[in-house]
C-alpha cells in the first residue's frame, strides 16, 4: 500500500507541476523578488543579499547560455510549488 501512496504523490506533483506552468505568465509581478531579480541582473548594485540560496539559483539559472531569468524564476517557482504538493501528499 505504502507503494501507491507514493507513486501517487509522484503523480499528484507532476500534475501540480503541469498545472503550474501552464499558468505562467510571462510578465513580472511588481514585488519584493521583481527587485531581487534586478539586483541579480546588475541593475541595483546596493541591494544586500537577504535570500542567498535563491539568489545563488538565480545567477546560476540566469548565466546559462540562452536563458532568461525571468523564466528561469517562473519555472523555478512552479517546480518547488510541485514538489510542495507532493510532499504535502506523502504526509
């Protein structure tokens, strides 16, 4: 039984993952991560890194050759919420 319950949450998260990205848009919400994701891209020098392990994934994801970081945030955004709902399942 344990088996199915997992695959299912498998399941359930790559649902919540498909569902993400289908609603992406392809604007920025102006916020606290649209400022983030200026100073990631050099356009606020003075801007203190408060989330460094998101910022690190998003000079990383940004520097890939060919990308956009703001698709690279959207994207990432949708695959921790899909995992959210997966684990959120197995409990």
């Amino acid at each position: 039984m344990k088996h199915w319950s997992r695959f299912t949450g498998i399941i359930i998260a790559f649902a919540a993952l498909v569902a993400y990205i289908s609603l992406l848009p392809d604007f920025l919400f102006p916020n606290e991560w649209s400022s983030a994701l200026y100073s990631i891209l050099g356009m606020d020098p003075f801007r203190p890194l408060t989330r460094p392990v998101w910022q690190f994934l998003m000079s990383t994801l940004g520097g890939l050759p060919g990308s956009r970081i703001l698709p690279a945030a959207h994207l990432l955004s949708a695959f921790w919420g899909a995992l959210c709902v997966g684990l959120m399942y197995l409990v």
